[in-house]
C-alpha cells in the first residue's frame, strides 16, 4: 500500500467524518481527493483489508480504532507541515505540499518542525505583543 495514496483516503475519511460512528460516502470521499469513484472505491477497499476503515458497498466508510489512531496522528503531521509551509516558507499552495508529505517526513524532523522551527500562530502574536509592550 503506497504510503501517500491512503493517507490521503484516510485523512479525507477523518476529515469528513463529523462523528467518530458517522459513515462517509464514497462519492464523498472522491470528491475530496480528486479521484474517480471507482479509484477511491479500490483504494477505500484496500484500507479496509488494512484494518483501517470499515467499508459496506453503498453504505459507506468508517474509520476504524486503529485507522482513527493513524488518521489522527497523520492530521497533526499534516497540520504542523501546512503551518511551516504557509507561515514560514510562504509557499504558495502550502496544503498541497503538506498533503504530499504527510507520513513521509520522520517524526523526529516533525518534532524539531513543531516544537523549535514554528511556533502556533497564536504562540507568535503573544511573544511579539509582550515583546511590543515591554520596549
């Protein structure tokens, strides 16, 4: 199982369920990742004999304990990945990017990524008015 490709059915699986329980149609899952109905059926079907998700023909997705697990976690390296790309590269299309890496990058570059790299947003205006206020 390429590595790129279900994380991305997987992220769009955790992306769209509003619920833990919530199935998630197919279309809707095609819809997300760009890919045809009978592509993202193949690749739901194979994260499914994965253990990942629990598909039903014509009922939809569902992540399972393990695939919720794995979804996740990939989202946090997903967003620690779009949060550099955006807020300190600058680079245009920064989701894209990110998506294309998440579950390549090592947990030890992510960790260095999120932690001394990039701070939240958030993180950064706080420092930046308590600098601002105690020139």
């Amino acid at each position: 199982m390429h590595v790129t490709v279900s994380t991305r059915y997987l992220l769009a699986v955790y992306e769209l369920a509003e619920t833990t329980d919530e199935r998630v149609s197919t279309t809707a899952i095609a819809d997300a990742v760009d890919r045809s109905r009978p592509t993202t059926t193949e690749a739901i079907q194979r994260l499914d004999d994965h253990g990942l998700v629990d598909y039903e023909a014509y009922q939809g997705v569902r992540l399972t304990d393990d695939g919720r697990e794995r979804a996740a976690s990939l989202h946090e390296e997903y967003e620690v990945l779009n949060r550099f790309f955006d807020d300190v590269l600058g680079v245009e299309g920064a989701a894209e990017e990110a998506a294309d890496l998440v579950g390549i990058v090592s947990p030890t570059v992510l960790g260095r990524l999120d932690e001394t790299v990039i701070a939240p947003v958030a993180d950064r205006t706080d420092a930046e008015e308590t600098m601002q206020s105690s020139e």
